[in-house]
C-alpha cells in the first residue's frame, strides 16, 4: 500500500500493514507529527525528493528525519549513521502511518509511549490505553 505527502510530490510504499503503531508524546514526534509503523528497509520503498533532519535536542540522535522537499510532510525515519557506528547496525525505517488512509490501516492497534519522560535507558511507560483502528474515528 502506498501513502503520499500533502502535495502528492513525495510516497512511501510498504507490503503490509505495520503490527502496530506509536503515537509517541516525546517532542521529536510531536512536533513532526510522526505516527510510527516499524519496518526493515527492504519492505519500505520511497518515491519523490525528501531532505532530512537530525533532532538537536539529543547528544547522541538515532533518527534521522525525512520529509517532502515540497509541502514539508513528514514521510519517515532512519536510523542515523552516527548512531549505528556507536552502537552497532540497526535495520529499521519508521513509517509515518499517518500517510495511509484510514481503511488502509484499519485493525491496526495504536500505541501511545510516553516518550516526553522516558529518560532512554529501559522501557518505556505508555500514557494511556492502546486503541484499534477502526477505519470511521482514526486514533
């Protein structure tokens, strides 16, 4: 299935549909409105000009940020270079599920991580409740 941007310039395609999806409250998601479905990065296939960003608000960043040169959408996430020659080779690629349209996704249990206080060392908390998609009222 295939998600786009606001202005069509920019897609992601992925084979199936995510096990799951974080809608994290840390500001890094926050602020991008990400809502993140994990995939390896064989199963993700992107189309059209992204640039992207490294979070400032870290020492030691692991995502590295993309979005449509156009409207600014953001599209997904990398795990930076930096990050995987400290700490050794991580395949994943953050999808932002919020491209998708709802009955693509539906089934789709929505997580919500407390990101904005998990200090980064064990697991984290969840705010509230997870919630299944249900293709009429999102998440």
């Amino acid at each position: 299935m295939t998600g786009t941007c606001l202005c069509g310039a920019a897609s992601i395609t992925i084979e199936a549909k995510p096990d799951f999806i974080h809608d994290c409250n840390c500001d890094l998601c926050r602020k991008s409105g990400g809502a993140w479905g994990y995939f390896s990065s064989p199963q993700v296939r992107t189309d059209g000009p992204t640039s992207s960003v490294m979070r400032n608000d870290k020492a030691d960043p692991a995502a590295e940020v993309h979005s449509c040169r156009s409207c600014h959408t953001t599209m997904h996430f990398v795990i930076a270079k930096s990050f995987q020659d400290q700490h050794g080779p991580v395949d994943i690629v953050g999808v932002n599920m919020r491209l998708f349209e709802l009955h693509q996704i539906e089934g789709v249990e929505v997580r919500f991580p407390n990101g904005k206080d998990w200090s980064g060392v064990g697991a984290f908390e969840y705010r509230r409740p997870a919630a299944t998609i249900d293709g009429q009222n999102g998440w």
